[in-house]
C-alpha cells in the first residue's frame, strides 16, 4: 500500500468519517509509526481543519 493511500485514511480520520475499507485502523496506526511523512502529513491536516473552523465567514 502506498502513503497516498494512507493520506486518504488520515484525511477520513481527521474529518471524523470512516476509514476507506481498505484501510483498518490498526494499518493506519502501524504505518504512521513509521512513516514520518505521513505523521507529518497529519499534524498539518489536523493543523488545517483548526485553523479553518476558527475562521468566519465574509
């Protein structure tokens, strides 16, 4: 599997939806202990979505 696969899991966790049916949980967590990318890749995401429910609408 490759990490653009696992981005696509750590986006549905982040937003709170169910992991691709590909993907189970316990994969997700083994690969992101030793992909430092895909971590990284998920600090920012989670980063994001904070950053954009504190902004209000124009």
């Amino acid at each position: 599997m490759h990490c653009s696969e696992f981005r696509t899991a750590i986006s549905a966790r982040v937003d709170g939806e169910e992991l691709p049916p590909e993907v189970s949980g316990a994969a997700l967590d083994a690969h992101l202990l030793s992909c430092s990318a895909c971590r990284d890749w998920g600090r920012r995401a989670r980063r994001l979505k904070t950053l954009a429910a504190g902004l209000r609408p124009v």
